[in-house]
C-alpha cells in the first residue's frame, strides 16, 4: 500500500495504487466540482425531454392517433426538443422523442406514432 495525497482535500491516506480519494465524500464533492458547469444544461434539457415525451405519451394511447398543434402547445410541448429524426422514402420527416414520434400533416395536425422496441 501506497501513502498518497486526497486530490479533493489534500489529506494523505493509505490505499490502492489507483486510489485518488481518502473518502467516498471527497470523491462526490471533487466530481460534482468537476461536472458542475455542463450538469444544469443537462439536466435542463433532459427535463425537457421528458416533459415531451410525457405529452406525447399521453396522447397517443394508441400507438398511432391525431391530434392539433394547439393542443401540444396547450400542454406545454417544445417542438425544438427531440432525440432523433426519421426521414421516410416519401420524403415525410418524423421527430421522436426516444419512441414517440410525431409528424406534422396539413392545417396544424400532427401524426403521433409509438415506435415498436
């Protein structure tokens, strides 16, 4: 075993070779440093996504149903937020927000469709 020095709080300790950390404390605090600046934007958009994908869940009971641009609007959807886009050989363009999908049709309808796991 190797003396060596906590990297969070300086403290030397007693440890493995690979060991960084005196303490499971020191080594939450010294990540949560670390990954402070990108964990707020992360969080907020993955609150987003699961904002969407909860109203589309809602909706489409069905696995395939209609419905209005407005209603989603009402419902506190944000159309600038998706996981992935699927272009058919028609040329139709899918959003989807993990496996709810939408697809925008004419006079504010959208298509709301569940993807087969």
């Amino acid at each position: 075993m190797m003396e060596k020095k906590c990297l969070e709080c300086g403290d030397s300790f007693k440890g493995r070779v690979d060991k960084k950390f005196c303490s499971d404390y020191c080594r939450n605090a010294y990540n949560n440093r670390l990954n402070k600046d990108g964990k707020n934007l992360i969080r907020n958009i993955n609150n987003r996504l699961r904002k969407n994908w909860r109203i589309l869940e809602e909706l489409n009971t069905s696995g395939k149903t209609k419905t209005t641009k407005a209603k989603l609007i009402e419902k506190g959807f944000d159309f600038t937020y998706f996981t992935s886009i699927y272009v058919t050989k028609s040329n139709s363009t899918y959003y989807y927000v993990y496996d709810q999908g939408y697809l925008a049709l004419d006079n504010d309808f959208y298509l709301l469709v569940k993807k087969n796991a």
